[in-house]
C-alpha cells in the first residue's frame, strides 16, 4: 500500500465512499422507485414476525433512556 493510499483513509472507514453511498441512497429515496418501495413498507413474512417482535424486546431492553415514540 502506497504512503497516498494509507494518507486518504483516517481511523476506520473511507469517508469518500461513505458520502458517495450516502447520495446514492438519498438520490434512491428522493426517486419514484424509492417513494414507492417507502410506501409499500417492509414485507415480513407472517412466521418472521413472532421472531422481529422478540428481537424488537431485547433491544429495548439494552435500550438507555429510549425517548422515542415508536411504541404503540
């Protein structure tokens, strides 16, 4: 690895390629496809849903101080 290859990346990660994938991702959410995608929700199958709920469970249990307003 080149001393130039080594300069670019600081700590974990490669921040180039973090803001790319994030305006890719913005330009897929802002785009008809992705409207549409938000629209139809996730699609859970019915026997994956009693696993989610208890997965749900156990992060809010190592959840600190969860101020959100997600619970119904």
């Amino acid at each position: 690895m080149s001393s130039k290859q080594r300069d670019s990346n600081h700590g974990e990660g490669n921040a180039e390629a973090a803001a790319e994938f994030n305006s890719v991702e913005q330009d897929f959410v802002q785009s008809s496809r992705g409207k549409q995608k938000i629209k139809e929700g996730p699609q859970v199958r019915p026997e994956e849903e009693a696993e989610l709920a208890k997965a749900e469970e156990i992060g809010r249990k190592h959840a600190k101080d969860d101020d959100s307003q997600t619970r119904p």
